[in-house]
C-alpha cells in the first residue's frame, strides 16, 4: 500500500527556487519530484558512508602526529 505524501513547507534561496522551477518546467517533473530524488539520493550516500564506517570500525587508528611521522619515515612527506 502507497503511503499518502506528506506535506512540508520549505523556504528556498531565491535562487535556488527558481532553478528548481525551471528544471521542473524543462523536465515536465514537479518540485515536489525532483526534491524528494534529490534527498532519497543523499540518504543512500548517507546509508553507504556509514555501512563503510562499519566496515572499517576494526581497523587500528593512529593520531595525526603519528600519520605525519609516517609519511615522513617512507618518504612522503
């Protein structure tokens, strides 16, 4: 069962506004469409940066001193 929308007011940049309402108009695509991708997307990136956190949880951590005199020892720095 599709869930009905729900209704949020968002106060835009002017300019912002009136990008968002050309592409609407050049895309035959509603506001409300091209907000609602643009924000799915960024929770996605947002549910993969923290599966990669995770991932990397067990991994050992060194202080930015300790990375700096690295860097150094292999000659990168």
């Amino acid at each position: 069962m599709i869930e009905p929308s729900r209704r949020s007011i968002i106060d835009f940049e002017p300019g912002i506004h009136e990008a968002l309402r050309m592409k609407s108009v050049l895309n035959h695509r509603s506001i409300s469409d091209i907000v609602n991708e643009a924000i799915r997307q960024t929770l996605l990136e947002d549910q993969e940066d923290l599966a990669a956190f995770e991932e990397r949880a067990a991994e050992p951590t060194m202080t930015y001193e300790e990375l700096l005199n690295d860097l150094k020892a292999h000659g990168r720095f």
